[in-house]
C-alpha cells in the first residue's frame, strides 16, 4: 500500500527474518489513542506554518508544507524511545522544517521564534542575520503520554547540511562512553535529512562508513529523510544517479522504509519499525519520506 521496504540487499539472515515477520500480512491499524495523538501533532504543525507564511510572507522560512508528517513522527519515535528507557536523543537536521520541530517537538517557545522573525537575534552570535535562526541548536524535553521524560538536543547546523552528521554522532559516543552504555540503549541518535543531501554529499557516505567500527559506532542511527523529490532546485532525474535518493544506505546493508508523506498512520508504523530494527540490531536504519514542496 503506502509502505515499500528494501531489506533483500541485507545479507543476515536474522534481520531479512526480521523484517519480513513485521511487514508481510501484519494488522496495520492504531489504536485511537495513538491517531488522536497524530491529529494533534499534525494540527500543531499545520498551524505553526500557516501562521508564519500569513504574518511573514516573503521571509525565507524553509516551510514543512508538504512534509507535516515528520512531526507525528518523530513524536512517535521519542514516545517509543521513552517507554524503552532512552534517556537521551541527539538530533542533527538541516533547514526545512527546523523551527517547526524546535517548537513542536523540543518545546522552543513560539514567542521566541517569532521575535527572531522580528529580527531579535542573539548578539552574542557571530554574523547574526540573514537565516541563521536556521543555524541554530536548543535543548528540550520530549514528555511521552505516560508520563516520562527523555531529554532532546538538537545540534547547531551551518549551511553546509549535513557537516552535522558527524558531530551529533560524535556527541552521542561521549555521552555514551560516560554512561557505560555500548549498546547505546540509554542514548539514541537521530539524523533527518533531505532527499539531494543524502545523496549528494560525502559526508553521508562517510560518517555510514565508519557506523560499525569499535571506535566510532553508536549502536545504529535513525536516518529520516524528508523527500521532497526537490533539491532546492533540482528534480531527482538531474540530481543523482541511483534509483532512489537513499541507496547510498544500502553500503551498511540497513534497510530502508519508504513511505509516502501523506499517510500519517503509515508514517508512525514505519518510524515504529525503524526504531525498534535499530534496538534490537545495534545498526543504522532509515525511512526515507516521499513528500511534496
């Protein structure tokens, strides 16, 4: 239906098992808590982003329109990762999107998104104009409907996309060297990325390169890749050579869940699945999000 999955290119045997068990002729409905919770987060971000190109036509914003459902998303994804004992997640992102998860998911108060719109950036901030609200990182806290709490840091990101990658890596490993946690089951990264970045810069490749080395591995990444089949100005077929804009993935054998955007419901049960691969495989995954601009 709304989901396709690529995991024949793995080559374990138990994780094809895996994931053949969990998509082929399984229940995919929610219950109604969990699609009350889905409307919620939509609406929340569905307002956020009216509002802001109704008061602010012509600032540049990097809209989520389109592409809404990653904020149900990743609700769901740190819910999961409440209720499974994580303690902490450490995002990296690039621009689309960004001020609509700092407000909706790490909690960035709209007031003081708006007054950065007003111009009120921080003076302390090196060069500070133009889109480098864009730019920066906040830390927050995700409250799952049970109660508990995880804390979420979004890394700082410059315009260069995905330079973040490594860094949110890096500092999920100190955090997970000082807690004694090699499995990374008390600390999770989490990458979102666009479609021509994934596949366009280097850096993608090279910091999966290093996601199974003693030295560098985190206990897997969770990649969601926001695919709006648009890189800035470029269509797919002028913008990369493979098929699909996350095949660079399939170097690390990690499977990859596609799912279109505007299926809400799909987009739960695939980032549910995602997370609960890279528990019980310790490896990177990625749901890559067909969407529009």
């Amino acid at each position: 239906r709304t989901v396709g999955v690529e995991y024949m290119h793995i080559q374990e045997p138990a994780q094809k098992a895996w994931v053949r068990a969990r998509v082929e002729g399984v229940a995919t409905t929610l219950d109604r808590d969990t699609k009350h919770r889905v409307l919620e987060r939509l609406n929340a971000a569905e307002a956020l982003e009216r509002f802001l190109h109704t008061k602010y036509i012509g600032h540049k914003r990097f809209s989520l329109e389109g592409a809404e459902s990653l904020v149900p998303m990743l609700d769901a994804l740190l819910t999961a990762a409440v209720d499974d004992g994580v303690e902490r997640v450490v995002m990296g992102m690039a621009h689309r999107g960004r001020l609509n998860v700092l407000a909706n998911i790490l909690g960035k108060s709209y007031a003081q998104i708006f007054r950065e719109f007003e111009g009120d950036l921080d003076p302390a901030s090196i060069q500070g104009s133009g889109d480098v609200k864009y730019h920066l990182g906040a830390c927050g806290s995700h409250t799952a409907p049970s109660g508990s709490a995880l804390e979420v840091t979004l890394a700082s990101n410059p315009s260069h996309l995905e330079a973040v990658d490594p860094v949110v890596v890096g500092m999920v490993r100190a955090h997970q060297d000082r807690l004694a946690d090699p499995e990374g089951r008390r600390v999770l990264a989490l990458l979102v990325h666009g479609d021509a970045a994934f596949a366009g810069q280097g850096v993608v490749a090279e910091t999966l390169n290093l996601s199974g080395l003693q030295g560098y591995g985190v206990g897997g990444t969770v990649h969601v890749v926001v695919n709006n089949q648009l890189g800035f100005t470029t269509s797919p077929e002028h913008g990369r050579s493979s098929e699909y804009a996350t095949d660079v993935a399939k170097m690390v054998q990690a499977p990859i869940f596609h799912v279109n955007g505007d299926d809400p419901e799909a987009c739960i049960r695939a980032v549910k699945l995602a997370y609960d691969f890279r528990q019980q495989f310790h490896k990177d995954v990625v749901i890559d999000m067909l969407c529009y601009r």
